[in-house]
C-alpha cells in the first residue's frame, strides 16, 4: 500500500500567502488521483521515480506531461486533472496547496501556467534548498503557523530562483499602480461599508475594468478579496480578543450580524463562535 503523511495547516487566513494542506506520499505502482480540481495552487515535486500528469490548458484541452525524480507540477486553482504514478518505477512525491495575494505573481514568476505546468530545475542547489523547505514544513507540522509560512515564503523564493523557466516581471507598470491603491483602500477602509464601485473609485477606473485587471493580477475578484481580507481580520479579533461577534462584525465591516456570520462561515466552513472556541488565544 502507499505510504502518506498528511497535514491540514490551521484554520488561519494569511493574505499574502497561505498554507492549506500539505504531504509526502511514496505511490504504489499505478496509484492514481483525479479527475478532480483544486481551489487552490498545488505544487507536486517528484522525489523519485516516474509518472504521468493529464491537465486541462487554458483552452480546456487536455495535455499529457511525463514527469520524473527532480521535477515538479503546478497544478492551478479550478484546473481538472489527473495524476498518475508509473507502473514499474512509481513516483514519491512530496506536495504543498497554498494561495494568497503574492500566490498568482509568484508562480508566474516561476515560468508555471496551466499551458506550463512543469517545473524543472535550471540551479540543482537552489533547487535542492526548495525541496528541503517543502519536507521541512511537512516533517514539522506541530511547529506555529507563522513558523510554517516562514518556510513556505522561502519554498516560494526557492521556486522562483531555481526554475529553468523564471520570468522578470516590471513591476512599474500603470495597472500594478492601480493594484496597489486599490489594495492600500481596503486597507484602510475595510471597516467602513465600502462598495465595488468605491474602490474602483479610488483608482479612477470603471468597476468593469477595475475588475478585470484585479482579476488578472490577484487571482480572486475585488468582492471575493474584500470578504477574505475582512475575514482574515476577523479570525484575529475573535482569537485575541473578547469582543462579542456582532461588535467584530461592526469592527470588519458589517453592520447585519447574521451577514456576518454567513460570510464567516462561508470562509471558515464554520461560525464565528465555534471558530472562537476552537482557536482560543490571549483573550481567554
């Protein structure tokens, strides 16, 4: 049978990046996971062995990749795959899901994309240093959160710097500008009932071309990147503090409790109150 180790990281909402689960597994031969699609990013990298990645492109076309000991495959949020260890030689693999606000950036950087989705090493150091950091943060899953972001921050620099296919972005550009306000706005203004139309506002931009670019640079629509963020927030009031949950609704935006809460739950898959009980910090 296979050998796995699997962790799912706390419940804990990172904006920049964050940690979902994370594993090793030695395959049988054959073994085989998918049809299926990910919410978020999952990086495979093939420990040893061999076997065979079938991944829709950006054209919902399905493309055959042959991988091997030393590589890796990115697999991209809502993107159907299928994954499969070969039958004489099959692979070990250890993987990381992650996301966040620098997710989408990052892995561009690295040169991975749905019509690119194999990784291969250009600098066999940096890249022994990316595959160390991937079993550090799987070896070490009772260590703190911030701890294993730490790592996860550095897999990500690994990545980047090892990749045979790494791409410079500039990062002056007109719509990185409007990315940044509109980010420094909810910032700033996440408390306050703000609307789509606002903070395209703030950029000068109509919201349906506001949105687009948001889309394209961040991976999630402003709407769905305001409620993550105001979420983020929220976990943190009700783990270190004891203000009631229609006060840490009224403190991230919400002036409707039960909006809250079904926003909350939405996020977390639970209530704000059972969230509270099951992450108890220093308000307790």
């Amino acid at each position: 049978m296979s050998e796995v180790l699997f962790s799912v990281f706390p419940s804990e909402n990172f904006i920049d990046l964050g940690l979902y689960q994370f594993g090793w597994e030695k395959c049988d031969p054959s073994h085989s996971f998918g049809p299926a699609a990910r919410n978020h990013f999952l990086f495979h990298y093939i420990l040893s062995g061999t076997g065979v990645l079938n991944a829709h492109d950006s054209k919902c076309e399905t493309k055959t990749y042959q991988i091997r000991s030393g590589q890796g495959f990115m697999i991209f949020p809502n993107q159907i795959c299928t994954y499969i260890a070969d039958q004489n030689v099959p692979w070990e693999y250890v993987w990381l899901e992650f996301d966040g606000l620098r997710a989408k950036e990052s892995v561009e950087t690295a040169g991975l994309t749905p019509d690119s989705p194999v990784y291969r090493a250009r600098y066999k150091d940096i890249a022994v240093m990316m595959k160390e950091e991937m079993l550090y943060i799987v070896n070490h899953k009772t260590e703190s959160s911030f701890h294993l972001i730490g790592h996860l921050f550095l897999f990500i620099d690994s990545l980047i710097r090892s990749s045979a296919s790494v791409i410079t972005h500039n990062g002056n550009s007109l719509r990185d500008f409007y990315i940044k306000e509109a980010l420094a706005y909810i910032e700033q203004n996440f408390q306050n009932p703000i609307t789509i139309e606002e903070l395209a506002a703030s950029c000068g931009l109509n919201r349906s071309y506001f949105g687009k670019i948001f889309h394209e640079s961040i991976g999630k629509s402003p709407q769905e990147f305001l409620i993550s963020y105001r979420m983020s927030k929220a976990a943190a009031l009700l783990k270190l503090t004891s203000l009631s949950i229609a006060d840490i609704g009224n403190a991230v935006g919400y002036e409707n409790q039960l909006h809250f809460s079904r926003a909350f739950k939405n996020t977390y898959g639970i209530s704000p109150r059972q969230w509270r009980n099951k992450h108890p910090g220093s308000s307790k």
